[in-house]
C-alpha cells in the first residue's frame, strides 16, 4: 500500500495571527497518509518553532519557504519541490492560496486538493470543505467534474480522536469540568474573557481546564489571571492529549474552528464563541444542529452571553446529554483516513453521461462477466438498449456517470437510481481496467456525489452472493452489508448512509 500511497505534499502556514488550525489539520491528514504507508511532507513560510518541532517528531519533513506566502514565487517553489520528491498529490489549507496560485500549481502537478472554509465558485479539480454547513450550494457551478468532499464526514482529526471512540463519554447533567480553548495563538485574548464571566457561575464549576496552543505568547498572563479565580484552574500548552481532555470535560467553551469537530468527535458539548470571520458559519452550524450554543463574537457583549447560556445549561438538567448525543452522531473521527484514501487512489472523474455513450455502455453491458455477476444475464438486443438508454436519459429519477482515468479513457460507469430519500447504486469496471483499484474509488466518488451533490440519505447496492469482489469492493467503500430483507430483495444488500443528514435530522 505504501507504494501506493507515495508521497503527499502539504503547503499551509501558521502564526500568532492566523492560529495553528491550518497546519494541525494537515497534521490529521499527514497521519493518515502514513497510515495508508506513504510519506508526508510540509512546506511551509514562517513555521514557529514549537510546530515544526511537532510536525518532523510526527516523522512529516518540514521544508522552510523565503519569500511571501501566496506570491508567484511561492508557486514556483512548491511545484519545484513537487517534482522533486515525485509527489502524488499536493494540498493546500491557506486563505492566501487564489486562483492564479492554482493555476501555477495545477500545470505542474498531478493532483492537487484545495482545503477551505467559505465556499464559493468550483472549477473542477478536488476541494474540501470539513465544516458541517458544506454542501453542494455553497460551490456554485459544482458538477460531477469537481470531487466535492463536504461536510463533517470529511473532518481532518487526528489519529487520537478516532481511537478514543470505544465508549460514549459519562457527561453530568451540570457543567462541573470545563475546557476552555481559544485557538493555536488567541490574538483576540478570547480566553482572559471567558475566565472573567466564569467567576460569576464559579459556585458550580468544579474546574477548569485552558488549553493554549503551542504559539500562545502570553501564557504567564493567562496564569496570573486564573491565580485570581475562585475555582481550580489548570493551565495546558502545546498538549498532546487533546482528545483525553475533552472526553474528561463536561462542556467546552471553545472558538468555533477546527477544535469543534474535535469536540464533537468526543461527544462533548460546547459554547461557541467566534474570533474570526471564518469562524461564523460554524459558531452557527454548532448551534443550529444542537452540538451547542453559539455566543457570538467575543467581544464584551459575546463574554457575558457566555454567563448567561451556562446559567440556562445549568438550570437544563437534559441540556448537555442531548447535545452530547448529537456531538457523537456527527464526528466519527475518521475523515482523514477517507480523503487520504482518495488522495492516494487513482485518478477518476466523474461526468454524467449523454447520448453519444450509449454504444459504450451497450458493449459494456452485455461483456461476459457483468451478465454473469448482474441479476438479469441475458444478452440485451441493440435496439433494445437504445430505447432503454433513451428513456433512462429523460428520467429525473435516474441519473448514470462516465468515470474516466488520468488519461480521459472511459473505464466505468454508475447508475444512481432514486428510491424515497435514497437510491439504488450499479457500477461496472470496463474489462481491461479491472484489477487496477479503480472499484472501491469508484464507489467512494459515487457515493460522495449522491450525498454532497445531490442530498441522499442513503445508498442501497444490491450484490449477488457469488460476486464477492464486488461485495469486497463496497466494503472497502465504507458500505455495510446490511441482515434485513424485503419481499424485492435479491442478492446481498449493503448500505452507505449520510452520516452529516442522519446527524443534522437528530
């Protein structure tokens, strides 16, 4: 597998301004990329110390730029160093990355995905967009051409968090152990005001846990201040336990960034307070799904908004167990290892099919192996596939994709088949492309389409017994075989359910 996986280069930057969200998610998907046996490597501007340290002891070479992050040298850098280590992809997570860095990037490398936080207009290649609120319409244009990942099933977390989901967390039915997080840096002192208004609920509060990120210049402020506190405080920087802290906490006052879905992955509950413009959607997602409640900007009015939702929590005995539950059902911490899978599969895309396709999709319908693995193997007549494919084309119902390679060589396809909320999934692999590990990623895209694009609950596939690739090959797509029956049913039957539908309808 690791050859595979190859090499991934990572560009994305930190500081006291921007925070460390950025790098530490990369971090997440540097992780699982070694998970899947391949190496990871980190260019970066400006890296401080503590990250960089942190970045090569998680064994991601780091490789420092000099000059301005964003500019055309930059570009010109990153695509030079691509091709030097022979990368297989390249991500970028970075606000200062635009198109025109892109484009530079885009003619030099072989795949390129773009990490972001607000949306907007989508030109084809990969983008990601981890937060909860993503979806479809937030990328206008977006088709089958543009691999859309979208969505806390996409969350970039850490090993760690993934490996604490053994059991839901034990949370009281009052806030008694707080975690307080504010981001890598905290320029806005988000933190000193959260501590200030807590003074006021102090009877209840057993303690309260601050977590400061590794480039936090003011910590000896930060500990001064909770010397002053009438409630335990204890003081963690640059931790390495940050899923052990949360599954300890009753609740959470956090801004609302990537910490979020950490929390949520933990099942812990939170206040979420915004401290920057690419916070809001998601102080508003958090609230809006029940994960928590949203405080607003931390300003002076948004600090004493954190008082008054702890006081309505404590006079709500259900209040944090009901969020808790929904915090767990969003998250399951393992959206790393899902965009590192496509990341390191070959390359497909995705369109949806015309007319001019159907003598392609005759001949592959009627090859020997898909009539024998197919529940109808009879041999289908021209004309009748051509007044069938005719009429499949006009059907809102149904809707069938072309997956093409690197090359632009059809290799399969897929039919969408709606039912309800849902649909029912086909997909054939062309004879002299089997073999290649083009199923499983078919299947992922796919199924990413109907969810992101197009709203789906759920994907059905309908698979006969003997046909145990296909049956591995859904497996490996995250499909679960499923023990039910219904009075239609053929064959074995395996589902894919949107996790961030299921979590967003409660």
């Amino acid at each position: 597998m690791g050859r595979e996986a190859g090499v991934l280069l990572i560009r994305a930057d930190a500081g006291l301004q921007m925070g460390t969200g950025h790098v530490m998610r990369c971090l997440a998907l540097c992780q699982a990329w070694q998970d899947l046996g391949g190496r990871a490597e980190l260019i970066t501007v400006g890296l401080p110390e503590p990250l960089q340290q942190r970045m090569e002891a998680e064994q991601c070479g780091v490789h420092q730029l000099d000059c301005a992050a964003g500019s055309l040298h930059d570009a010109q850098a990153t695509a030079e160093l691509a091709g030097r280590i022979a990368a297989t992809a390249v991500v970028l997570d970075g606000y200062q990355f635009d198109e025109a860095y892109c484009c530079q990037l885009e003619l030099a490398l072989p795949r390129l995905l773009r990490i972001d936080d607000f949306g907007g207009h989508a030109r084809g290649g990969m983008i990601l967009n981890q937060n909860a609120w993503a979806a479809a319409a937030d990328y206008p244009g977006c088709g089958p051409q543009t691999t859309l990942l979208a969505g806390s099933r996409y969350a970039l977390l850490r090993r760690e968090f993934a490996s604490i989901r053994t059991a839901r967390p034990q949370i009281r039915s009052r806030p008694e152990r707080l975690l307080v997080s504010c981001g890598g840096s905290d320029p806005t002192q988000a933190v000193d005001r959260i501590l200030l208004q807590l003074r006021d609920v102090s009877q209840r509060i057993r303690e309260v846990v601050v977590v400061l990120g590794a480039v936090n210049e003011r910590s000896e402020e930060v500990r001064s201040l909770a010397a002053t506190l009438p409630f335990s405080v204890r003081i963690e920087q640059n931790c390495r336990n940050m899923s052990r802290l949360m599954c300890d906490a009753d609740l959470a006052i956090a801004a609302a960034g990537t910490t979020s879905w950490e929390m949520a992955c933990c099942g812990l509950p939170m206040i979420s307070v915004v401290t920057a413009e690419n916070q809001v959607r998601v102080a508003e997602a958090i609230a809006a799904r029940g994960l928590g409640w949203n405080a607003g900007w931390m300003n002076e009015d948004a600090a004493e908004n954190v008082s008054t939702l702890l006081q309505q929590i404590n006079a709500d005995g259900s209040a944090l167990s009901t969020a808790s539950e929904r915090c767990w059902r969003q998250v399951d911490g393992r959206g790393a290892g899902r965009v590192a899978a496509l990341l390191a599969a070959p390359v497909l895309q995705l369109r949806l099919a015309e007319a001019a396709d159907s003598e392609l999709l005759w001949r592959w319908r009627n090859e020997a192996t898909v009539r024998q693995m197919s529940f109808g193997s009879e041999e289908i007549a021209w004309e009748d596939h051509s007044r069938w494919y005719s009429a499949r084309l006009q059907r809102p119902d149904c809707e069938i994709l072309i997956a093409s390679n690197g090359e632009g060589k059809p290799i399969g396809q897929v039919r969408l088949d709606r039912q309800g909320d849902g649909a029912v999934i086909s997909v054939s692999i062309a004879a002299e492309y089997r073999g290649c590990g083009y199923g499983a990623t078919l299947i992922r895209l796919a199924t990413n389409h109907a969810f992101v694009q197009r709203g789906l609950a759920w994907v059905d596939a309908m698979i006969r017994e003997e046909n145990v690739a296909s049956q591995t090959a859904f497996l490996r797509a995250e499909y679960q075989r499923r023990t039910e029956t219904t009075e239609s049913q053929q064959g074995l039957r395996f589902t894919a359910w949107n996790t961030d539908l299921q979590a967003s309808n409660g």
